[in-house]
C-alpha cells in the first residue's frame, strides 16, 4: 500500500509535467552553433522533433552529433542559435529543460566507487525523489527494465562495458523523462540487449520524443522514424527512412550513407 | 537550493567509499599529532594548552587541503561524471556549494578527531575550554578558506595533480605572507614601511589565525576567512559556467 502510495505521487508529477505541455514540438532546434575554440563542431543544424518520433542522428566520426546532445541537454551553452525544449529556452531556463531530458552521454559516465543500487539512489533524489519509497519504487522499476537486477550491489567500477552502458541507460530512464537523448545507447551491447533496447526504446515512444545517435544503420531502420544526417556540424538528410531510401532509388542505407559522407573521411 | 542535499551526500560519502578517506585521516592526525609532540614540544612546555598542536595547523594545510580539494571538479571532468552532473536539474552554485560544503564538513571530521589531544591535556591539567573552543572553531573556518582556494583552481584543469600543486603554491603563498620571518624580511631587508607590512601581512591564514588561538574570537578574522572561501567559490561558478 505504502509503495502505491508513493508511485502514484511520484510518477504522478512527472506524468503531469508532460501533459501540461500543449507543444507537439517537444524539441526545436534553431540554427544552432557551437565552436571549441576555433573549431566549428556544429555549424547552423535546425530541426524539430515531435512527441512520438524517434530520430535517428548519424554522421561520420567527429560530425558534430555529440556535441549537438550536449547542447540540447544544457551542458554546453550554444555559441549561436537556439534550443526549445517543451517550449523552454536551453539558455534562458536550463533547469526546467533538464528536469524534462533524460539524457545517456557517450560511454554512459558515472561514478565509479559508488555501486548501482547507490548511484541509481543519487540519482532518483537529485530528480526529486527523496522518500525512500518512492526512490526504491523508480530504482525497481529501471533495474528491471534494463536487467540490473544481479549487479545492484556491485561497484560501478568492476561492472563490463555493456552493464556500465545499462546502468547509464537505467540513470536516464529513471524519472520517466518526456525527452529522451541517447548518445550510442546500443554501444558495447550484446546483441541480445541491443535487441532489447531497442524494443524498449521502441515502445516508449509513443509519449516520448526521442534522439537517439548511432553507427549500426540496421538499428535505424528498426526503429527510428525519421533520420537526420549531419557532416562536419551541417544537416545533409532530414527525412523517414522510407522517403530516404525512395529518393534514392530504393539503395540501402549504408549506400547511402556512404554516398552522402564519403567526403569526410 | 533544495538540490543541495543529494549532492552533499553523494560527495561527502564518496570519500569513505575508497580509501581516501581513511588514509586521509589517518596521515593528518599522526602528521598534526607529531608535529605537536616533536616540534611543538607538546608535553615539555609544561602548559596545559593545546597552542602547540594548532600552531602547525596553517602550515600541514598547505598540503592536506589541497590533497581534498583537488579531485572537487578534476575528478568530475577527467571521468566525464560532470556531464551527468550538470544535466540533472541542478544549478552550477547548488552544485559549487554541494561539493564545497560536503569537503569542508570532511575536513572539520578530520580536525575535529583530534579531541583526544584536548582530553589528554584535560586530564593532565586544568585548560582554558574557551581557548580550545576557538582555536577549533578557527581552525575549521581556516579550513574553508583553504579549500575555496582549492576548489577553484581544480575547477580550471581535469589533472588533478597540476590543481594539487597550483593550490599548494596559492596556500603556501597565503601563510607565507604572514610568517614572521618572511615581514621581517620585508620591514628589515626591503626596508617597507610598516603600514605596508602590515596591509601585506593581512592577507595570510596565519595573521586570521593567531587570535583564535590565544582565544580572542574577533569577526573581523572570522568574515576574512568567510569571505576568503565565499569569493573563490563565486569565481568557482563563474569557471565552470562559461
Ligand atoms: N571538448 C572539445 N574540445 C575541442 N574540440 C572538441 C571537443 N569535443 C569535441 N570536439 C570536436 O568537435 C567535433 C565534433 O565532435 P563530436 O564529439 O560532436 O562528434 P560525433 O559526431 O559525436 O563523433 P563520434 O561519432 O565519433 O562520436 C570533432 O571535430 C571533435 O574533435
Ligand atoms: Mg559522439
């Protein structure tokens, strides 16, 4: 009873937060730029995403697709441009736009002394879930969903590559976010998690706006409903896989992919 | 300011979860304890006093402050954790002030386990408990101001060694302001005037310290400290947010 109790309260909010929000555009991203110095890494990228898509983000290697995340989920500031999420500004109010991403960087970062169980607990109070119910309720919930439940005790540090990728994946799912940013989620899967990420993500979606960035072309057209590529920081394709293929007299992707970026490498 | 909680916990347990923090603890209080016995001649001068355990304290800070302070933002940055860090929903100063306060609450464990000298002294003599009272109480903020410094510069680098030496240098620049020797130096060699000396001289830990040894709690000492660690973790945000 205690528990049901908590759940409802807990996810209560969070469910509420994204229902208020009347924009079908969850993500907008406006001529954005961003330069390292005197490397521009993305150069003017524009798109939208809605609730229900999942966008599938692929480009070469040091395209700019990382970086692009980093700037939608607040961590770096744009040098020009701008990013809405759920109709707040990234600059203006970048709290308000954290607490509505959950966000998977690039090789899933977490602190490595600290076990799962402890580091999912971290994370559930800093997204606002400090009962202990409530935090055990979010933890139960995500190490079942991403099958962390045998390393719970385990040290992060002395987990392999594709559990720490999970407790990472875990950390984002935690607060049933509206956004979901997915930097390679797939990355040091086995295939049969691959597999089950990607149903995951899948049925998620629905209330969900979805980036995630890959290198396996086959996974984009598992699930991804539309595909942005983008070389050296500029969009070059922004369309469903379907339209993509069609306008390129029904190639593989790969092909096309190889066609639209062989430039670069 | 609500987020401040989890993050304090996650930093502040984070040192006991290696063995940082034992062999922290362990080394600063043999090295305060020693120094005490050794060069402060604990037991021959005769006083029950604990100024001969405190008169070391500015100087053992120059290296175990920094040995805290440098992994506060180093450690984040070298392991990638910030990105985590800085897209929950928190602000940089929650997140600045978690990880100072949660460092400064380890340092004062560490001063504070040395009750047991305070005890000894109590039990061989009759001691001034307001004397020691203030000499803790000073102690603890000459921490805070040490360890602003700290986090600051391991703010600028992901290397935690180059934060470690920059904020010894820093440290060991700020007591030596205010060492004897060094303004005499200053006044006899140099050949300052004394007002010079003095407004020098009022920069250093030590000249902040002296008085909550002898047992005089004056705010002026206690706001320069405050004010100290408050300016370093203001510059702190400031790094981290551009
Ligand atoms: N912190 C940084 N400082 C300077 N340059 C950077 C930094 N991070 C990324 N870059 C540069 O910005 C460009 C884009 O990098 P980014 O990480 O966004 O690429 P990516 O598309 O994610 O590549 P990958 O597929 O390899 O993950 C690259 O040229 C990279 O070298
Ligand atoms: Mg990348």
């Amino acid at each position: 009873m205690r528990t049901g109790g908590a759940q409802e309260n807990s996810s209560g909010s969070v469910i509420r937060c994204a229902r208020q929000i009347p924009f079908t555009d969850m993500i907008e991203v406006q001529g954005l730029v961003k330069d390292y110095g005197s490397l521009r890494a993305v150069d003017g990228v524009s798109f939208k995403v809605n609730r229900g898509d999942i966008l599938g983000f692929l480009g070469p290697n040091g395209a700019g697709k990382s970086t692009t995340m980093k700037v939608i989920t607040g961590f770096l500031r744009p040098t020009a441009g701008t990013v809405l999420v759920g109709g707040h500004d990234v600059t203006a109010d970048p709290v308000d736009v954290k607490r509505m991403i959950g966000y998977l960087p690039e090789n899933a970062p977490a602190y490595p002394e600290m076990t799962v169980e402890e580091f999912l607990g971290f994370i559930a109070e800093a997204r606002g879930f400090r009962s202990s119910a409530a935090k055990a309720e979010r933890i139960e919930r995500v190490a079942g969903l991403c099958h962390l439940t045998q390393v719970r005790r385990q040290t992060i540090e002395t987990l392999s590559k594709g559990f720490k990728q999970r407790v990472g994946f875990a950390q984002a799912l935690l607060h049933d976010p509206p956004v979901l940013v997915l930097d390679e989620p797939t990355d040091g899967l086995d295939p049969n998690q691959k597999h089950e990420v990607r149903d995951l993500i899948k049925k998620m979606s629905a209330e969900k706006a979805t980036i995630l960035s890959t290198h396996i072309l086959e996974e984009v057209d598992a699930i991804c409903t539309r595909i942005i590529i983008i070389t050296r920081g500029k969009v070059v394709v922004d369309e469903t896989p379907d339209e993509l293929r069609a306008r390129h007299g029904g190639a593989r992707l790969d092909e096309i992919f190889r066609e639209l970026t062989q430039t670069d490498t | 300011m609500s987020q401040i909680p989890p993050l304090f916990k996650r930093e502040f347990l984070g040192y006991f979860r290696s063995p940082v923090a034992y062999v922290f603890l362990i080394v600063f209080l043999m090295a305060s304890v020693g120094c005490a016995f050794f060069l402060g001649r604990f037991f021959d001068s005769n006083i029950a006093s604990l100024e001969s355990y405190f008169q070391f304290s500015p100087w053992l800070f120059i290296l175990f402050v920094p040995a805290v302070g440098m992994r506060l933002w180093s450690e984040e940055k070298r392991s990638g954790t910030i990105e985590l860090l800085f897209t929950l929903p928190v602000t940089t100063l929650e997140a600045v002030l978690a990880k100072f306060l949660a460092a400064w609450a380890f340092l004062c464990l560490a001063v504070a386990l040395s009750f047991p000298m305070a005890l000894t002294v109590a039990y061989l003599g009759d001691p001034d408990w307001g004397v020691i009272g203030s000499s803790y109480l000073g102690c603890m903020l000459m921490a805070g101001a040490y360890l602003g410094i700290c986090s600051l510069t391991s703010a600028f680098t992901k290397n935690q060694v180059i934060s470690f030496v920059i904020s010894v240098f820093i440290c060991f620049v700020m007591v030596l302001l205010g060492w004897s020797v060094f303004t005499d130096f200053l006044g006899g060699y140099l050949t300052l005037p004394s007002w010079l000396v003095d407004i020098v001289s009022n920069f250093s830990f030590t000249t902040h310290f002296s008085g909550f040894v002898k047992g005089i709690v004056d705010a002026k000492d206690a706001v320069f400290f405050l004010s100290l660690a408050g300016f370093c973790l203001f510059l702190n945000v400031l790094v981290l947010d551009r």
